[in-house]
C-alpha cells in the first residue's frame, strides 16, 4: 500500500492552444513524468467554435486531442469578452477541475513575464500551481528542437503589424524561419503568429485536414495608444478544413 501511494503522481491540467509552443511543452511534460496529465484544456470562441487567436475550428481540435490521447475540456467565452467574463469563466472552470484532484495548471508560455504572473496569481487564488516546461530556454533553440523532433506544424494566423498575408498557411521549416524579419521571434511569442501542430512523436497518427481560404480580420485597438491612427489591429487567418 504504502509503495502505491509513493508511485502516484501529481496530477496536472494542460493548457493546449493546439500551437507548436504547447506540443513542445508537452512533450517535455511527457518526457519528464512528473505529472499525470489528466487532459487538454482549450479556450473556445463560443460564437464561432473556433480556438481563440489561433483561429482552428473545433472540429479539428477534437482530432488532435484524439490523435494525442488526451480527454479534451472546451472553455467556451463569448466572442469579445471582457476580463471580468473571462475569469468568471476561467475560475468556474479551473475550480471544477481542481475538485478533480488537479492542482497543477501546465502552460507553454517562454520568456512573457507579465503573462507568467498574472496566470500565476490566478492560480493562486484557487491554490493552484503554475508550471512551464519551456520557461526561459532560447527560442532559435526551441524552433530547431521543434522541428528536429520530427513536429509538423502550419501557421494558421500571422499579425499584420510584424508579418504580411503570405506567411498565413505556410508549413513551418528551416525556410520559414531564415524568410522571419530579425524583429519577429522565431517562435512567435510576442503574438506575430499562431499555428496548429498536426503530427509529431506525441500524435497516434497525423491529422488531416485541407487548406483553405486566408481571410482579413480587424479588432480594434485599446483606446490608450493615442499616438496610432489607424487604430485597429490586422491579422490574417488561413483557414484549415477537417478531412
């Protein structure tokens, strides 16, 4: 009895974006064995079933969990919800999964300390811990280990602001990287562009899916920048239809 109860391990919720940033942490997660991790934790827009910044519809989201073995727990948010909805949202759902024995909430963040704290400080008010496999390692680094792994991954939404139309739908490689302009980070971290990871040493079997149209979307910009004009930001998204 007592040597189960040494064997157990803590367990762990992870949250999946559906990026590279999440298969790579996950898999360090697997490849340590810290922690069980229990299943994938998901942010949804509501409105149109898709994965929020990352623009993947649901349906495609729900193989990927299938592929890499994990239960798949939705958090639905209205189409431009406010911070205090999100963490209505976020601690109704953090707490459900707390009073499952999960105390440790798994991210894929690198090197945003204000986005570090803040998932932290929410953690902490449910007692919870935060915990990132990738914290601080160099992004070139990260990139090449990514790929040199053997993940696949397309960029399903690039910012205006650092990246033009064309780099929305490209498959991730040695090619895309060199073709980055010096001030976007090789791993998008500052937000220049988000993927969707279809097939790597953690999937049972690729997902499938076909390219389709890359679409212009505008949201507008906080009030507070008084200095920019345009005051809208544009991103592109290349839509990925399931097979």
């Amino acid at each position: 009895m007592g040597d189960f109860y040494f064997n157990m391990k803590p367990k762990a919720i992870f949250n999946w974006s559906s990026g590279k940033d999440s298969a790579l942490a996950l898999y360090k997660t697997l490849q340590e064995g810290k922690f069980e991790v229990t299943s994938l934790l998901t942010s949804i827009n509501k409105e149109f079933q898709r994965i929020s910044m990352h623009g993947v519809h649901v349906s495609l989201l729900e193989k990927q969990a299938e592929s890499l073995g994990f239960p798949l727990i939705k958090m639905e948010l209205p189409k431009e919800p406010t911070m205090e909805e999100y963490r209505e949202i976020m601690g109704k759902t953090m707490n459900e999964i707390k009073s499952q024995g999960v105390i440790h909430s798994i991210f894929g963040d690198i090197f945003l300390e204000d986005l570090r704290k803040y998932r932290e400080d929410q953690l902490k008010t449910i007692g919870m811990e935060g915990v990132f496999p990738l914290w601080k390692i160099d992004t070139t680094n990260l990139i090449h280990e990514f790929l040199n792994l053997g993940f696949k991954t397309i960029v399903t939404c690039v910012n205006e602001t650092y990246l033009d139309k064309s780099f929305a739908g490209r498959i991730i490689d040695k090619h895309f990287i060199k073709d980055l302009p010096e001030n976007v980070d090789p791993c998008g971290e500052n937000g220049e562009f988000h993927t969707f990871t279809f097939d790597g040493p953690i999937f049972k079997n690729p997902v499938q899916f076909e390219v389709g149209e890359t679409v212009k979307k505008t949201y507008p910009k906080p009030k507070s920048d008084e200095n920019d004009e345009t005051g809208e930001y544009i991103f592109w998204f290349c839509d990925l239809i399931s097979k």
